[in-house]
C-alpha cells in the first residue's frame, strides 16, 4: 500500500526538480538576455570653454530629467539633433543637449 502524502512530496520533489534542471540547461546553453536600448549620454563636454561649463553647471543641466513632463526636448530653447539617437543643442546652455534632459530654465514649447 502507498502512502498518499508519500507520493505527493515525490511528485513535488519530482516536478520542481525538473524545473531547476531546465533553468540550469538554459544557463549553461550561455543565452543571455538581449540588452536594452542604450541610454544617450550628452555630457561630453570636452572642448567648451570655462564660461560655458560654468553656464552648463550654473544652470543645472542634468543629462535624464527628474521633472515630470519637463524635458529639454519639449523645451523652448532645444534645437533638435540631426537625427535620432544623438544629442541636440540649446539656444544657451552649449554643448551637446540630451532630449530627454533638463535645466533650470526649461521654458515649454509654444508651437
Ligand atoms: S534651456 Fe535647459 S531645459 Fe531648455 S533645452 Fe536648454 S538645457 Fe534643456
């Protein structure tokens, strides 16, 4: 005779067994997970000249905004970059602009 509670921890056992030896063949078949977008970055700033830098600094440029809905690519003053995927430019803070970042004198679009 088979105790019931005897077979249901094997089959348990059994099943989750099962489980991690398939998470480890696909961990040893080396796939990795597919990286994401890669996030722009705009905050090369070699070659401006101090006063700009101070300007940039002084201004609170940040390359990813914090604020809600305000972004150098919905701010006045952004001038776009030649394509998608590169930074753009500002009318005052130089050097290269991130779409999605922010300054203290973020003004919104007026189309
Ligand atoms: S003024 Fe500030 S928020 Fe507006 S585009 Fe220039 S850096 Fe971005």
């Amino acid at each position: 005779m088979s105790d019931p509670m005897m077979t249901s921890r094997r089959s348990f056992l059994g099943k989750s067994l099962a489980v991690l030896a398939s998470g480890a063949a696909l961990a040893a078949c080396g796939k990795k997970e597919a990286p994401g977008p890669k996030a722009l970055s705009c905050n090369d700033t070699t070659g401006l000249p101090p006063a700009d830098l101070q300007m940039r600094t002084t201004l609170g440029y940040v390359d990813a905004s914090v604020q809600p809905g305000k972004q150098c690519g919905g701010c006045q003053l952004y001038k776009a970059a030649p394509a998608d995927g590169q930074c753009g430019a500002c009318t005052i803070v130089k050097g290269p602009i991130n779409p999605a970042g922010y300054c203290n004198s973020w003004m919104a679009k007026t189309t």
